[in-house]
C-alpha cells in the first residue's frame, strides 16, 4: 500500500484516503477561540456547525472544549467534558454513523467522550498525559499525537521555538511517542501523527515542515496536518484576522494534498475540498 492510500482504523471502523485527501472538520465548544470567537460555544451551535460540516463533505468531526491558542490558560478536563459531552450525544442521535475526534490533552476528558461514542482522541500534546495512551488502547480508539513544546500558554516562548533542526527534532520527537503508544498496546493501524504547524513553531520552523513534510514518510504512518487560518498565513499574507486567511489556507492545503497528506484540519471545509479538488484535478491532467 502506497503511503498516499494509508488506511486510518478507529475503534473497528476504517477510512481509507483517496486522491483527495480526508477533511478533519474543526468544531470549537469554546467561548474564546482564535479562530471563530466563540461562535459555537453553546451545544445548541456546535451540532448545528458540525451537521453543517457533514453537509460540506467533513469526514472527521474534530470537537474541542479547551482553547489552545497561543497564551490561552488551561481548561480543566471537567470542564471540557461539561462542553462536549452533550456535542457528542446529540450528534451520535442525529448522524449515528459520523466519525468523532475530541481535540483533547486530558485522559479524563478522552475516556468520557470514548464512553459517549466518540472515535479518535487528537492529543495535542503528544502523550503528556501518562494515561492517555492506555485510555486510547482500552477502547481501540483512532490516536493522532502531535508535536508541541510547552503548553499553550508557554509554546511560543523564545526558549521552545529555538531548534537546531526542526524537521529531525518534530520527527524524533513523534518517533519516541509513537513508540510509547506501542508500549502502551495501541495498535500501529490505529495512529496518525501531526508534525504540530504553529505549534512552538516560529515562521521560519513552519516553512521548513511544510516544505520537508515528506520527511515525515520515514515513520510509515499516515500524516494530519492542521494549517487552517494560522498566524503564519497572516505573517506572509499580512492578514490579521483569522477569518480572512482562507485563500491562504487553501494554498498550504494544495501544498499539502500534492505531497501526499491523508487529513487536513481545517475550519472551511467546503471552500478548501474544493480548492483542493481543483488543484489535484489539474494537477493529474498532466
């Protein structure tokens, strides 16, 4: 198998990657979002944006009750669950068969949304929490681990955006976790890794994974990737407000979809599927 067609299982379901790369649907349950302001803070809201996502062809939700911006403080795993669970139901009566990923650094908040129904836990942090990667392994659920230095509120610290080379270091990094995964007796079919774009990473260290993002192939699984509406858009664009990077967003996503990418994290999923979908149409016309 190609790493373009690298299969993804959850919890006994299996995605399989085409041409176009899958969609991750961004669905933030929070009052303080960088990119959407809180829209859809209410549960009310975010079933409705997520069956709005569904609509504009997600194949992944990707729902989160914590705000990881940078300099935003921590939400505490209780309180995640009090924002998400009701997501989770609600859309499990509604849409029985869509796929569900909690944007979650809590092994708390991962269990009670796997005990809900959910599929896939995105661990930002790449396994700081010692029990995240058992939790994952008791109920067979999907695991994405990303890289990030710090937290949040830390990561763009002078001290975690020095790297002597970023590509090698974000590669051995998610090498070592992955491994720690394994240990833990969550299945390899089961793992996506996420080389963590804007995360502790300054404008220079983004644009080298972007570009050597097919260094990333050496650990033989899938990739996600998440560029959608980041501040380094802004900072080449010279667009302050995270809503107006969609073209911007949509460039990275061709970029990514051309190297081989099998899920991109986005928040405009119609926009940039179609984009995309241009691209690569042109693109094998050749």
């Amino acid at each position: 198998m190609t790493a373009a067609n690298k299969c993804i299982h959850c919890r006994g379901r299996v995605l399989e990657p085409g041409r176009v790369p899958l969609f991750m649907g961004v669905v933030n349950i929070t009052p303080d979002s960088f990119s959407d302001g809180g829209q859809f803070f209410s549960p009310e809201r975010a079933v409705e944006h997520a069956l709005r996502l569904l609509d504009e062809g997600t194949d992944i939700l990707d729902l989160g009750g914590e705000s990881t911006r940078p300099g935003s403080s921590p939400v505490p795993p209780e309180e995640e669950i009090r924002r998400i669970i009701p997501v989770v139901k609600e859309l499990r009566r509604r849409v029985p068969g869509c796929l569900i990923s909690i944007d979650t650094r809590h092994s708390a908040t991962a269990r009670a949304t796997l005990e809900a129904g959910a599929d896939i836990i995105n661990d930002i942090s790449g396994l700081q929490d010692p029990d995240m990667a058992a939790t994952a392994a008791e109920f067979d659920a999907g695991l994405v681990l990303m890289h990030m230095r710090g937290t949040p509120a830390d990561m763009q610290s002078p001290a975690n955006l020095f790297y002597g080379d970023v590509v090698r270091e974000v590669c051995d990094f998610l090498a070592r976790q992955v491994q720690t995964a394994l240990d833990n007796r969550v299945k390899l079919a089961n793992i996506l890794i996420d080389p963590g774009i804007g995360f502790s990473k300054d404008l220079a260290g983004n644009r080298l994974l972007l570009t050597q993002i097919g260094r990333f192939r050496e650990l033989g699984l899938p990739l996600l990737v998440g560029p959608c509406r980041k501040r380094f858009i802004g900072e080449v664009l010279g667009i302050d407000n995270p809503a107006e990077r969609v073209f911007g967003t949509a460039g990275v996503a061709a970029w990514l979809a051309h190297c081989g990418v099998e899920v991109l994290r986005v928040h405009d999923v119609r926009s940039i599927r179609e984009a995309v979908t241009m691209f690569l149409w042109c693109r094998d016309e050749h």
